[in-house]
C-alpha cells in the first residue's frame, strides 16, 4: 500500500511540475507576441524562472519519491 501511495505522490507532483512548465511556456509566448506591458521583460525572466522551477519539481518527483520509495 505504500508503494502505491508514493506513485500516486509522486505522479500529482509530477503533473505539477508540467503544469508549471506549460504554464509558463504558454506565458512566455503571450508575452513574446501579443504583450505591450512595460515591465515585459521582467514577466520574461520570472517565467523562464518558472520552467527551471516546473522542471525541478518533475524531477524531484521522480528521483526523490518515485525512486526512494521502498522496494
């Protein structure tokens, strides 16, 4: 049963991170192409910031309560 609860743990956590990921991507396009806002840029780097966050999370997700997980 605690296998299964740690793949369940780890699958939400990993659809976080790709959601944050898509998220930000989807943010950057719209700020690339259709934005007119002064502090662009700014918006810019917080979602590059935000795919470096996505990834890391996805990634915790799967080394850390995937692969950690007891036998």
């Amino acid at each position: 049963m605690k296998n299964f609860m740690l793949a369940v743990l780890s699958r939400l956590i990993q659809g976080i991170g790709c959601g944050v990921v898509v998220l930000s991507l989807l943010a950057i396009a719209w700020l690339v192409f259709y934005s007119d806002d002064k502090l662009k840029y700014l918006w810019l780097a917080v979602s590059f910031l935000g795919v470096f966050l996505g990834y890391f999370i996805f990634k915790f997700a799967v080394k850390k309560v995937y692969d950690d997980g007891p036998g």
